[in-house]
C-alpha cells in the first residue's frame, strides 16, 4: 500500500468509483471494498478540514487503512514525515469516550516504535467531535481547526514505503523473555486473539453458569489450537494472567521453565507455573480454580489424566493449548492428546491461524522447506534466508560461529549420527547454548541457525524426511521443524555434507 491524497480521492462520491480511484492511487490489489460510510466519513472530515484552511498539497502523503503487517492493527488515517506521525481514526457514530482513549493510546503504543512525535486525533464524523490525545495520555476535547493547523507542520516529505518501519519482533513480546513487560501488561493482543479470548471467556462464563444450574461438579474444558508462530503461548499466558484476578491460577508447561517464568510466577498473584515433569498422580492441582496446560500434545498420558481427573474432582477450568502437527516423538504422536482432548469432548475449541511471529516470506520458504511442492502465489526473493555449505564438520563449526557472533541463536535439532566425531561425542556441543529443541518450546528469537545433514532427505512426494537413527523414538524432520519456525526475522541454514539436499534447498531460493 501506497499513500494517496485525501483530497483528490474523496472528490469522487460513487462507492465504486472512488474504490477505483483510491486502490489505483495507493497501488493496493486486493479485494476488499472500502464501504460507503466510511467514503462519507472521510469526505467529512476532508471537506471540513478544507474548510479550515487545509490545502490540496497538506491532504497528500495519508494512508488510509493501513494495517501493521503479520499484527493486524490498523489505522484509518496515517501520515509520517521525517519528524511527525499524525493519525486520525474516524467514526461515522459516537462511541464512548473510554473507547475512544484505549484506540488512542493501542496506537500510541504501536507508533512510538518509528522515533517521531506522534499525534493522534479521533474525529466523530457525524457531529464533528474532535478528540486529541495529550502526551500524557489523557483525552481532551479538539477541534478541526488543531487538526488543520497540525496538517501545515506535517507538510513535509512524507514516507512512501512505511511498511519497512514496522517490524514485527518490536510488537510481540514473549512472556519468557519479556516477563516485565508481561507482568506491567505492557503488550497488546492481535485482533485474532483478542477475538479467541472474549469468545473462550464468555464460553467459560456460559459452562460454569450450566454446571451451576445442574448443581453437579464437573470440570470444563477448553481447548486452543494453532501451528507454531500463531500466537497461542502468549494468549494462554494473557488468559492466565486475566484468569488469576478471579481465582487460583497454574500454567503447566510442557518444556523446560525458564527464569522469566520463574520471575512471572513469583511477581503475579495467584499465577504459578510449573513443569509438567513436576506433575504427581493425584492432589498436586486440588488448590487451583484454573488449570492452563501449553503445549499440550507433549503431556504424558498420566499427566493428561491427572489434569482431567483433577478439573473434574473440583470442578475447575481447564484450557489445553496444543499443535498437533509438531509432536516431536513416535511416543507423543502415539499417545495423540490432541486428539484425546477432542474426544472429551471440550465446551469450546479455538483457532488461532494467522501467522505472527514470522513474515510470509519466511513463513512460505519453511512450509516449502518442508514440503517442496507447497503452493504459493507470489515470488519471493528470500531475502532474510542465508543458505550455506560445509564440506565437514569444522566448516560447519566455523559458519555456525560466524553466525552467532552476528547475533543468531544456534538450535541444535538433536544431532543426527551423521554429525558426530568418530568417538560419538557431539562436536556442536560447546556452541550450542542447551539452545535445543526442549529448551526453546514456546519461545521466539529474531536471529536462528540451524544444522541440516545427509540423514535427512526429500522423498518422492517432496517431503522432508529423517533417517531415524541414533534415537528411533525422534522424529526428525518435526524436531528441525520445531526450531525453525522460533526464527522472527533472519533465517540461515548451514547444509553439512550433503550436496542432494543442498541442491533442493537452493531451488527453493532459485524459483
């Protein structure tokens, strides 16, 4: 999307004309349909600045609509020039004056990342009631003639390509690595899930108001789901956190416990977290009103059934969050809790599908690693994936340490046999930081390189396998999959000996 002139597109009055117009001017070739009202709401406030005084040359440079990419957030009017970022939202209908300031401050919280002074207005466009939001983030009663006279200070060269400033890794915080900010509940949630939230809550509101009316005790159960970046760890953390206000509240985490959670589950009250290794046969979930399990389909059978008998014993909450697709054993595909959780079956099940904490191009050049066949209908240039050869392992030591040195998280995918030293020790071992796949369950990092040997392959079909060998019980393929989808940002792939993988690899690149 491209900026375009308020002025010039609001002159044409006709909803499918100006559809034309405005897409043509911000270069935008998608679907969606700019609706009438929100032609008319614009046009207002046009007319109303011009009247004011506003130019045709200080309506230029707006983008209307624009959405922060892999976020969600968007914005209705939106114009940065190199030392102002003004944004106005526009209601064709009053709203509340408390909505008004949670929209003002959400978008204060997205902009401030761009380094400029941010101005945020919110026009009702049938009274042409004007709000400004003060530095000190309260709202206060404006006028278009402030609008109009902002416009003249913002009449400078304005950015062309804003989608570059936004990145999305300065949005998503991970409760592991950002507890302060988690615990000070200096985040926000996507639309998507915001939307799983309110839906699970009231779903929750609804199941304990039925088991009331049935006067029984009987647990309740939830169930999240979604593939890897989508969101789901720091929707159930925000649920758990909401949750600990009205009662009794533990995650159970399916992986190692890091710090930060340690930090979380000693600063939040009424919130613990605690491995599911930790897990007993009976009592141990008696006190809590709400039990939260993250990633779910690793649970043991006996742990799965320890929660479930517990929230049934005392009439809990229960919330699974799971991917079923990244079980990482032949014993947890076998034990398949997913697919148990569904057979509970559970009061709501949720769906978190977009795609957050890596861009497209990353997200369709793993889904491609992964399957060579996978479809896709744009060319990228994969321009944040470094593909890379060692001829043996000191190369691949030496390009592994390069790396890190730049800032990239080594992940070690449990060494295949194929990248030992002759007397079965692991040569990746000092430079792997316990960065493996047990370790990064649930956490994110901006910068991965990972190892990829000749004990894995692409069958006939195109997909990625592993030799499973030295551990049968691993699934090789998902345990690299598992690792690569933490990567945010940039991408590198160290290929060790193994020149038919590398080839295919490279014709993912060389489309």
């Amino acid at each position: 999307m491209g900026p375009v002139n308020i002025y010039t597109v609001t002159r044409v009055r006709d909803e499918e004309l100006f559809n034309i117009v405005e897409k043509h001017e911000a270069g935008v070739h998608d679907t969606h349909r700019i609706r009438i009202h929100e032609i008319d709401s614009l046009r207002f406030l046009v007319d109303g600045l011009t009247a004011c005084g506003m130019t045709v040359s200080e309506a230029d440079g707006f983008y209307f609509g624009y959405t922060i990419p892999q976020i969600g957030k968007e914005f209705d009017l939106l114009k940065v020039t190199d030392k102002h970022c003004l944004n106005i939202e526009l209601k064709s209908q009053d709203v509340s004056e408390e909505a008004i300031l949670a929209q003002l401050r959400k978008n204060r919280h997205y902009l401030t990342h761009l380094g400029k002074r941010v101005i945020l207005f919110t026009v009702v466009t049938d009274t042409m009631t004007c709000y400004r939001l003060t530095l000190s983030d309260n709202l206060v009663r404006s006028d278009l003639r402030e609008i109009a006279d902002m416009l003249k200070k913002c009449d400078a060269p304005y950015d062309e390509n804003i989608s570059r400033s936004f990145r999305a890794s300065e949005y998503l915080i991970s409760p592991m690595k950002n507890p302060d900010k988690f615990i000070r509940g200096k985040y926000f949630l996507t639309p998507a899930q915001e939307y799983v939230k309110t839906e699970l809550i009231k779903s929750i509101d609804s199941a304990e108001r039925s088991a009331g009316s049935r006067g029984g005790r009987c647990g309740s159960f939830f169930h999240i789901t979604g593939r890897p970046g989508t969101g789901k760890t720091l929707l159930l953390y925000d649920l758990a956190r909401t949750l600990s206000v009205s009662g009794s509240t533990v995650i159970i985490r399916c992986g190692e416990l890091t710090e930060g959670e340690r930090i979380i589950s000693r600063e939040v009250s009424n919130l613990d977290i605690i491995s599911a290794d930790d897990l007993g046969i009976t009592g141990e979930l008696s006190s809590y009103d709400f039990v939260l399990a993250d990633e779910a389909q690793r649970l043991s059978t006996e742990g799965f059934e320890t929660i479930c008998r517990s929230a049934d014993a005392c009439d809990q909450v229960c919330i699974f969050s799971s991917d079923p697709e990244t079980v990482l054993t032949t014993a947890e595909r076998d034990r398949n809790i997913a697919g148990r959780i569904h057979a509970l079956p559970p009061a709501g099940e949720f769906e978190l599908s977009e795609r957050l904490r890596m861009n497209r191009e990353l997200y369709n050049f793993i889904m491609t690693l992964k399957n060579l066949r996978h479809k896709t209908d744009k060319t990228y240039s994969y321009e944040d994936v470094s593909v890379n050869y060692a001829n043996d392992i000191p190369e691949a030591v030496r390009l592994i340490t390069y790396f890190r040195s730049r800032g990239y998280v080594f992940i070690n995918a449990c060494t295949p046999k194929h990248s030992v030293n002759e007397d079965g020790s692991d040569p990746f071992a000092d430079i792997a930081e316990e960065f493996d796949v047990h370790h990064i369950i649930g956490r994110e990092y901006d910068k991965v390189v990972m190892l990829i040997d000749s004990s894995f392959y692409y069958d006939e079909n195109g997909y990625l396998k592993g030799v499973p060998e030295p551990d049968p019980d691993y699934i090789y393929p998902n345990l690299f999959y598992q690792g690569v989808t933490r990567v945010r940002e940039k991408l590198a792939l160290v290929v060790l000996d193994a020149p038919v993988l590398l080839r295919n690899i490279l014709g993912i690149i060389n489309h």
